[in-house]
C-alpha cells in the first residue's frame, strides 16, 4: 500500500533549473530504491534517474547526466530530483516510483508503485 506523491512542475526557461518532490507513505521508506521516470507526448516512458534505499547508490540516464541530480531525505520520507540546464526536450510528465528492494534499478518493470505525474514543460 505504498502512495506517491509528485509536486513541483510546471513552466520553466530553457536554461533554468526546477527542483520535484515526490512525498512517499505507506512503508519503511528507507527499504525501497525510487526511480524518476518520464514520458513525452508520443513517446515511450523512459528511465531518468535512480537512488538506493540508503541514498549513497544513483543513477542517471545519459541524457540527464551532469544536469539532474536525485537525492532523498529518509527523515522525510521524500526523493528529490533537481533539474538544471532545462532544455525543451526535457519537457515530459515526470513520474516517481518505488521498488520493494533497497537496491538501486534502472528497469521500469522493477518499480511496483507510480505516482500521477507531474508535468514540466520547458519553453524555448
């Protein structure tokens, strides 16, 4: 019964930064590994970014790497996901999951609860 919970989209500059929030209950947080996800109008949700239960562990797709960074505060029980150097084709719904295991994954099939979504769109 694990809930997800995104905040933080909307409009942003090409060049400026955002930071999501995805708000997590229903479990021993630190015992799942969270994933961010997104999906573009007419494409297929891809992977973006990952940490591990104790957040030591992340990975980030080529795509995003050196401009996203994933964290979490366990105290809070909350994942972030702070976006810098927006370009347009960041513009997606951005989804946060979790996965019953501490350990890190990349594999969406991994990840058994989903947040709604949260849109960022990325002006030009």
């Amino acid at each position: 019964q694990v809930q997800l919970v995104e905040s933080g989209g909307g409009l942003v500059q090409a060049g400026g930064s955002s930071r999501l929030s995805c708000a997590f209950s229903g479990r021993t947080f630190s015992r799942y590994a969270v994933g961010w996800f997104r999906q573009a109008p007419g494409k297929e949700r891809e992977f973006v970014a990952s940490i591990g239960g104790s957040g030591t562990s992340t990975y980030y797709a080529d795509s995003v790497k050196g401009r996203f960074t994933i964290s979490r505060d366990n105290a809070k029980n909350t994942v972030y996901l702070q976006m810098n150097s927006l370009k347009p084709e960041d513009t997606a719904v951005y989804y946060c999951a979790a996965r019953d295991r501490a350990s890190i994954s990349t594999m969406e099939s991994d990840f058994g609860s989903w947040g709604q979504g949260t849109q960022v769109t990325v002006s030009s």
